[in-house]
C-alpha cells in the first residue's frame, strides 16, 4: 500500500472537495482520498502504483489543477 500527497489549486469549497475526491477515487487502484481544503493537499492511498499523471488527469477532469 502506498500513499502521496499532492496540491490542488482552485478549490474553495466542500463542493470542490467532493468533485475532486470522486475523479481521484475512481483511478484503478486507489483505495482512498483525503482532502484538505485550506492547504489543498490531497492525499492518495493505493494499493497499486498510481502515477503522478493519473492524479493530474482525474483533477483536471474535476476542473482544478495540481500544482507542479
């Protein structure tokens, strides 16, 4: 089991949290989300490799972006 912690710009609101949460909890693989509103961190727990493309991929897709 894995786990990253990445930044997501854009959010602002418990509706970005969830938009986010839903696209990166539907990657293969990943077992949970957890997302930190003020800081925009959000942590991914898998039990497979997730690439960091995956993550940028399912974020766009919500309509926020990761930091780089």
């Amino acid at each position: 089991m894995s786990q990253t912690t990445y930044t997501v710009t854009g959010m602002t609101c418990q509706h970005c949290v969830l938009s986010v949460t839903e696209e990166v909890g539907a990657i293969e693989g990943v077992t949970g989300v957890q997302v930190d509103l003020p800081t925009g961190a959000v942590t991914v727990t898998s039990d497979r490799e997730v690439s960091a493309d995956q993550v940028r991929a399912a974020v766009e897709e919500a309509g926020y972006q990761l930091a780089s």
